[in-house]
C-alpha cells in the first residue's frame, strides 16, 4: 500500500508541476520570455507531454519511496510515467472544464 500512495503522489505532484510550468498564470512572463527567447525550449515548455517527461526525470530523484526499479532505466521510465499521465490529466480536465461551461 506504501508504493501505491508514493506512486500516486509522484504522479500527482508531476502533474501539478507540469501543469504550473505549462500553463500556470504564474508562470506567464518567463514562459513567455522563454518562447520569445529560446523557441526550442518554449517548444518544450508549453507542451504537457514534453515537460511532464522532464519533470518526471527529475522528481524521480527526490522520490526515493518510488517502487524499485534499477536507477539506470528508472529514471527514464518514471518520466515517461509522468509524460503520459501529465498528458491524459491536462485532456481530462480540458473536457472537464468544457463540460462545466455548457
């Protein structure tokens, strides 16, 4: 049970970090410097499944409950964890919020 709520608090705080760099009002005025500044990097912080891949690399290394997996592939596969939950949460509650409005 400890692994599975570490697991869902890596996602969730994934998603919430991604969610604030991608689109947080926050965020906003280095967001748009960025794009303005360095497109290949704006390219990649405005994109859910881009940033969620590099947010999930690095909160891999402060999660260290996470469920074992040999460091030299883990880091990458908890990013790719986080890219494509990142990615599914930021459509879910794109629809969520469409659903609200009508």
């Amino acid at each position: 049970h400890f692994a599975m709520t570490v697991l869902i608090a890596f996602i969730l705080s994934s998603f919430g970090l991604t969610h604030i760099i991608v689109a947080g009002k926050i965020f906003d005025q280095i967001r748009d410097y960025i794009i303005i500044n360095y497109p290949l990097i704006g390219d990649l912080i405005t994109c859910y499944q881009c940033t969620g891949f590099w947010v999930g690399v690095s909160l891999s290394f402060c999660f260290t409950d996470l469920p074992i997996i040999p460091f030299h592939i883990g880091f990458l596969l908890y990013g790719f964890l986080a890219s494509g939950t990142s990615s599914f949460l930021s459509i879910l509650t794109s629809a969520i919020n469409r659903i609200g409005r009508t």
